[in-house]
C-alpha cells in the first residue's frame, strides 16, 4: 500500500491570512474552519482591504452584509466569496456614538441592498449609498426607530402610521405593547 503524504488541507486558508496579515499591520485575521476566514479591520481602513481582498485575493462575490448592534458599537461583516469556495467574513465596527461607515458599493454593486438594511433597521449612516429609499421598511415607518438595535421598543398601534385603509402597514404591535 503506498502511503500518501499529508495534504495540509487549510493551505489555502492560512496563506490568505498570511498575505492579509502580512499586507496590513492592523488586520487581525483567523480561520474559523475548511474554507472559512474572519478578518477585522479599522473602519478607516476598510475599504483598502475590501479593494485588496478583490483585487489581490480574488474574493469577486459578495454574499451578504450583516449589520449587529453589539451594545457600545455597531458592526457591519462583509461576508465575501472565492471561485474555490473559500469564504471570508470582512468586519468593522462603529461606536454607537458615531455609527458612519463607507459603502463597499464601489466595489461590489449587489450590495446595496444589505447596506440599506443596515442603515434602516439599525440606525447607521452609510456614505455613498441612496438617502431616498427606506428598504426594507414601509415608507411610511416611523422616522427615528430603528427595529434592530437593542435599545428599540416595539411602537404601539397609536406610534404607528397608518396606511388609506387603516390597516397597520409597520406590522402588528407586541402584545402588551
């Protein structure tokens, strides 16, 4: 029987940490798991890394952007993809007394739906992306309430704008609310 050597299966994974960590000095990065990649950036120095991780790295696809309230900050993860299935999630973080980011729009188009969501349903300014649309929220939501950050209470019935008909367009109250 003839015995093959032992393939480093996370080859791929640990050079595009190296070359990240290497590249910017204020990037922390770790594999999180096969083909899975977190890396942290200062939001100053964001989009120099997600131009990087395009250009350089050949992470061409953005999945999705997730947009957390995590209790003194904000954050926004760019989760980006590669042709050979290794994905990287791209973090920056905000604190809730300056919630502004810079759009990733320039460099990947598709997003701007994710980053409308985070600007609506959190609260954050977002450069570079349209001020006009609410998405996801109905146009008549309530300036000012933004249902995903900790702090947000459910509005009761008379909180809520209502549409030619009467019916509660923002979606039911809580109950008790």
């Amino acid at each position: 029987m003839i015995r093959m050597p032992e393939i480093n299966k996370l080859e791929a994974e640990e050079d595009i940490v190296k070359r990240l960590t290497e590249r910017f000095s204020y990037i922390t990065a770790s594999i999180q798991r096969m083909r899975r990649v977190w890396a942290e950036t200062p939001r100053e120095r964001f989009i120099e890394a997600l131009t990087y991780l395009r250009d350089e790295l050949e992470f061409n696809s953005l999945c999705t952007v997730t947009g957390l309230d995590m209790g003194d900050q904000y954050q926004l993860i760019y989760h980006l993809a590669r042709k050979d299935g290794i994905m990287l999630s791209l973090k920056e973080n905000a604190p809730k007394s300056d919630p502004v980011f810079d759009t990733g729009t320039d460099l990947y188009k598709g997003g701007v739906l994710y980053e409308l969501e985070a600007r609506n349903l959190l609260g954050l300014t977002i450069h570079g992306i349209p001020d006009d649309i609410r998405y996801p929220l109905p146009d008549n939501w309530p300036e000012g309430q933004y249902p995903l950050r900790k702090e947000w209470k459910p509005l009761s019935d008379k909180e809520v704008k209502k549409d030619g008909e009467g019916s509660n367009t923002a979606g039911p109250a809580a109950p008790g609310a």
